[in-house]
C-alpha cells in the first residue's frame, strides 16, 4: 500500500511487477511460505483506504474454511489491492507482468527500457534470459523448461490439474476486492500504447 505514497512523495519511476494471483500462490505453498494476510485484516486504517465490508467478510471466511490455495490467492489480494486500484489513475507507472517476462522477454526488456530511459539494451537482452537466482526454489520440471527454451510454457501449465472452479473462484475473490481481472492480465505493452 506504500506505492501511493512512493508516487507522491519520493521522484522515481515505479514499474510494479504482479504475477497472475493462482501460480504465485501455487508457488508460496510449495515453498511452504507464509501467509501476510493477519497484518492486513489487523490494520483498520488499510482496511478502511482500500477494502469493502463484503471483502473484509469474505477475506475472514477464506482465512476460516478456504483451502491453502485460496488463502494465498487472498494474501496477493491483499497485497496488491492498493497498486491495483491505482494503477488506472497512474498511465505514468509501469505494470510490468513475469508472464510477459517469460513469453516475450526482449519486448518486456525494450518496454522497460523504453519507458525508464535506459540506453545499455545490449547488456540487457544479454541477461534476460538467464535464469534468475530464485530459480533454485523452482521445480526440476521448470527448470528443465527454462534450460530447454519452453520458458512459455511455465505461464499456463499451472492450469493442469487444476480444479476447473478455482480460476473462477480467483476471480470472483479479485473483483470482491475491487481488481479488474483483465488488469490482472494486461501486458506491459497495453501500458506503453496508452502511456503519455
């Protein structure tokens, strides 16, 4: 929730970076992370700047009876629904998505740069597409996809097995909270043909 007050008070670009809700969450349960989500609940001021009574309720059932997936949907709920809602009233942010970072990264990289000024694009389209330090914490399986250039495949193949309701579910949760979905899976470059 800082973002707003990084955007008034200190002079810097903001790109906001977001992965879609379900394999974020994915992801913290296998890493066994933990949940955020009691200091937002704790915190009347963040609750009253940024959610509805009908959020609050359905934040608190989630937390009661939802299953661990849920739960983290709901922590990136938490999380990201101050920047969300901003974001409209911000054509001057970045809302740079991992998906567009691993489908196309040499036109993420040219967005970035384009946008935050950046001249070295050599050095960049160099690094992107070595695996990042965090990739220790991924599957053998992405890994391989990574070493064996199927890095796109990583962006939907959270999807198998998958209960068919839980996409839904996420986006119903999403907009409770007041989340465009389709923001949620805005490109970066959706950003930059609207920017000034």
């Amino acid at each position: 929730p800082l973002i707003g007050w990084f955007a008034e008070t200190v002079p810097c670009d903001i790109v906001y970076l977001t992965r879609h809700p379900i394999p974020q969450s994915i992801s913290c349960v296998r890493n066994d992370w933990t949940l955020s989500v009691g200091a937002y609940l704790r915190d009347e001021r963040f609750l009253e700047a940024n959610l509805s009574d009908r959020a609050v309720s359905l934040a608190h059932d989630v937390m009661r009876s939802g299953t661990s997936l849920q739960q983290f949907v709901l922590n990136w709920a938490l999380e990201n629904v101050a920047p969300m809602r901003l974001l409209p009233e911000h054509p001057d942010w970045l809302h740079v998505r991992y998906e567009d970072c691993v489908t196309d990264p040499g036109g993420t990289v040219d967005t970035v740069a384009h946008r935050l000024r950046l001249t070295d694009l050599d050095r960049m389209h160099a690094t992107v597409n070595r695996p990042s330090v965090s990739s220790a914490m991924s599957t053998e399986q992405t890994r391989r996809l990574i070493e064996d250039g199927r890095a796109a495949d990583l962006v939907t193949r959270w999807r198998q097995g998958l209960d068919d309701g839980v996409e839904a579910w996420c986006n119903r949760l999403l907009e409770t909270f007041g989340i465009d979905p389709e923001v949620v899976l805005s490109t970066c470059r959706d950003d930059v043909a609207h920017a000034p």
